[in-house]
C-alpha cells in the first residue's frame, strides 16, 4: 500500500491482514521510488491513498500504468476525495477505487472484492460514470514542452511571455495549457503551481530569468505619485485640525 500517513502503517497492516491481504508492503516513496519498490516486489495488488499525489493522483496513476500496463492498482479513499477526481481514476485505468465515506461496511465489502482479484468501483462514483453520454479522455502523458510551460506558468510568465520564450505562437501557449490543465485535473494556475510540485514538475527553488520586457505593475513613478498625493491629503487633514 502507498500512502504518506506514515505513523498508521503499523494499523493498517493489521485491518490488511484481518481482510486476508498476504505479505503486505506499506512504503511512502514516490515517482522513480515507487517504481523502484514495484519492480523489486512485484505486488499483486497496488493500493494507492487517493491523496497520495492530491488533485494528481488520477495522472501519477496513468503515469504508473504507462510503465506497469499489467499492474493492479485499487485506489483507496480514506479522506474527503471527489467523486469526480474519482471517476478520472478510473478513466485513466485504475482497476478498483474504493471508498470510506461510504461506510465501514461497504468499505469492507469493496476491499475484500478488490482482495479477490475483482473489480470495485464505488456506487457513487460509477453513478458518476454511467450518467455521462460519452466517457472524458484520460490523461495524457505531458510532453517535453508541455513540462516546459508548467515550468514558466509557475515562474510568474504570462501567455504571450510564454510564446515568446518558447518561440511558438500564443495559440499554441494555449493548446498545450488546455491539455495541461485537463491532464493534471487543475482549474487555474494556483492549482497548476501545487499540482506541479506535488508532482515534482517544478520545485520552488527553480530559477528562471524573467522576459526581457518585464516591467512591474504598478509602475514605479505611478506608486510614488500615489504616495505623493497620500502625504499632501495627511498634511492637509493635520493644517485643519491645528497638527
């Protein structure tokens, strides 16, 4: 099982083997660590805390399965996980998502399913599903220059910095933040900027020059001015009042 909440491994194991999990493995390792912890155990099984990698953990999951196609991932929701961050698990090809809200005894029930080998999918999230007339796209895999616009995007670039930096046009800037935020489930650029670093596409020590055109807003002379006008309205208020 994956999860940070490192002081319960010794807990869970225990309800784990109660259910009839065999050899149970807990780890908190990520990216290239979990990939290492899976070719070295092969498990059977992969359970994944659905907040392991937060609003991405959908994408971290296809990024998983792009390198374990045959790998069993259960996806565990022991938290206040969305039904419809749920439902993009299992587009992006999460074999199982099961879920605590539902109640200790469906719990249950979806994690001896899911120990037998079966697939579970909570009711609420396949309602989810099954109302939809067509599918979403899972995600797909960002590309080396998708990466490099998460990066300026974190760094404070605006689109047409972007475009310019990159030499490409402002429309394809906007293309590629279409399939970025679609991909990583992100509605904005303060969720890009934590989906990013939860991901470890950008680290808050990077560096990148700012555009050759920066220019702060507001403008220097126009805060001196407002500035300006502020003392001579303080100076006037304490003429009238003896100050």
């Amino acid at each position: 099982m994956v999860s940070r909440m490192v002081n319960l491994f010794p807990y869970w194991k225990s309800k784990a083997e109660e259910l009839g999990f065999k050899d149970v493995c807990f780890t908190d390792r990520e990216k290239d660590g979990l990939n290492t912890v899976i070719r070295n155990f092969k498990p059977c099984i992969l359970l994944m805390d659905c907040v392991f990698y937060r609003q991405s953990t959908p994408y971290m999951m296809k990024v998983l399965l792009d390198e374990f196609p045959n790998l069993n991932i259960a996806a565990v929701n022991m938290h206040d996980y969305s039904d419809e961050l749920a439902m993009s698990l299992i587009i992006n090809g999460v074999n199982s998502y099961v879920n605590k809200p539902d109640g200790m005894e469906e719990f249950m029930r979806g994690m001896k399913t899911v120990r037998e080998g079966k697939k579970y999918i909570s009711k609420s999230v396949q309602e989810r599903i099954d109302m939809r007339d067509e599918y979403p796209l899972p995600a797909n895999i960002l590309t080396k220059r998708q990466n490099e616009v998460v990066l300026l995007i974190c760094c404070g670039y605006r689109e047409d910095e972007i475009a310019g930096n990159m030499h490409i046009s402002k429309r394809t800037v906007n293309n590629h933040k279409l399939e970025i935020y679609r991909s990583l489930n992100v509605r904005n650029t303060i969720e890009l900027f934590n989906a990013a670093h939860n991901i470890g596409l950008y680290d808050f020590t990077e560096n990148v020059a700012a555009p050759k055109d920066f220019t702060v807003t507001p403008l220097p002379n126009k805060i001196n001015n407002e500035k300006l006008k502020m003392k001579k309205k303080i100076k006037a208020t304490n003429n009238v009042y003896g100050g």
